[in-house]
C-alpha cells in the first residue's frame, strides 16, 4: 500500500519536473525521498506568485470550486484570460446574471429564477408523486436520468448527529405538510444509501404513519454494468433481499 502511495507521487512528480530536474527512474532513490521532494516543489510553487494579485485573487477564487486544485485553477484562470472577449466577458455576466435572478423554491427548495420553480410549475408533471431528495444536486441528477416525472421536495441535507444537523436544520415540516395534500400518492425516497441518508428516510418514514400515501424508496443493489465481483458485500446482500421476478 505504502509502495503504491509512493508510485502515485513519482508519477506526479516526474510529471511535474522540467526535464532537466527529472530524475532517472532508475536512479534507486527509496521513492518516499521522491515524495517528500514533490510535495516540497509543489508547496513552492503555490507559494510563488508568478502573477499580479488580481490574477492570483482570479486563481485562489477557481480553486475554490469543486474538482479544481491549485494547478488546474491555474489552467483554468490561464484559459479564461486568454479567451477574455469570448468567454471571460459571457462569463462574468452569467455569474452577475444568477447572483441577481436567483431563488430558492419556497415549495419545493429547488433552485431557480424564478418562485415557484420550473418543476413546480410544470403542468404536464404527474402532481400525485412526490420524490424526497437531500439536495438539488441529486434533484438535477434525476431529471437527468428521465427517471421520473413528478414533483420534488429538497430537504437541504440529511440527519446527521456527528456533524449537528438535527430535524429543525431540514425541511421536513414542510415535507409532511405536502405528504397530507389530497393529490400526493406516492412518496419516493430518493436518498443516498449512506448511514445518514436511511436514518433520514427512516425518520420521515415514522412522521408518515398516518399519512394516507404510499412511501418507496429507491432499490439498493448492482449498478448498471456492474460485476459482481467486484461489489462490496452489503451491496451484495441488498441485491439478493431486494431480488425481482424475472
Ligand atoms: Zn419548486
């Protein structure tokens, strides 16, 4: 395990290094040495500005978003600079456009521009399915799927006593009250298969005791283009308990 730690870091390193700092592959360095050597460049080379600070404002602000890190921050601000009339310009009025236009839903907690949201407001949506999600990532991740064509409720979160998110920190009140309107069938589940996501489902669950609505919840078990062998064995033990007639 420690030798593939070690390979990862090589690997970045050799990467990294201009061709007259590479080191030889087989120079017979112990490869942590090399590890060491690369987090030190790498500490260095952030440390460095190549670039007034507005530029290194732009960076340290893209390096912020998700799936981005120092470098490709740096690519990204790179990028963004040389293509300033086509894509910086668009882009800054895009950001300035959303900070201006958008809303949260107050019904269902998705987000929009406008109040009531697009999917609130879309007639042709089955208004007798109600699908439970934790944030409008997963909301946006099922439409585009197509795999359902109802209504949403964002809960803002699931339950999580480690890390202090209680029942008042989600919109569950609101949840129970759209579970007892009369056109709402079906309440879908639609949370993560983690600890606090079924505590979450779970807890719901016992709220809509008296609730005349029928409450799924999405099946756990192999992925599409799964291989067995390679599945965990509580994923395993789900898809065998949750098996349907062929
Ligand atoms: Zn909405």
């Amino acid at each position: 395990m420690a030798r593939e730690a070690g390979e990862g870091h090589l690997a970045a390193y050799v990467h990294l290094a201009s061709p007259l700092t590479r080191p030889s592959l087989s120079s017979g360095h112990p490869l942590p040495v090399n590890g060491e050597r690369e987090e030190r460049e790498v500490e260095s080379n952030m440390a460095t500005a190549v670039a007034g600070p507005e530029i290194e404002k732009l960076i340290q602000l893209l390096s912020k978003l998700p799936g981005l890190g120092p470098r490709s921050a740096r690519r990204a601000a790179l990028h963004l600079i040389k293509k300033r009339e086509l894509l910086m310009a668009p882009l800054t009025a895009a950001l300035q456009t959303a900070i201006d236009k958008i809303v949260v839903c107050k019904t269902c907690g998705n987000i929009d521009t406008h109040d009531p949201c697009t999917v609130c407001t879309d007639m042709r949506r089955d208004p007798s399915i109600l699908v439970v999600v934790a944030d409008v990532a997963d909301l946006w991740a099922l439409e585009r799927a197509s795999a359902v064509n109802g209504r949403y409720h964002v809960l803002g979160g699931t339950l999580s006593p480690l890390d202090g998110v209680g029942p008042g920190d989600l919109s569950i009140d609101a949840l129970i009250a759209r579970a007892h309107e009369p056109q709402v069938k079906e309440l879908i589940l639609a949370l993560n298969a983690t600890v606090d996501g079924q505590t979450t489902a779970h807890y719901i669950t016992e709220f809509l005791a008296g609730a005349n609505v029928k409450v799924t919840r999405l099946a756990h078990g192999v992925p599409v283009g799964g291989e067995l062998d390679y599945l965990d064995e509580g994923t395993l033990s789900a898809a065998m308990k949750q098996r349907t007639l062929f």
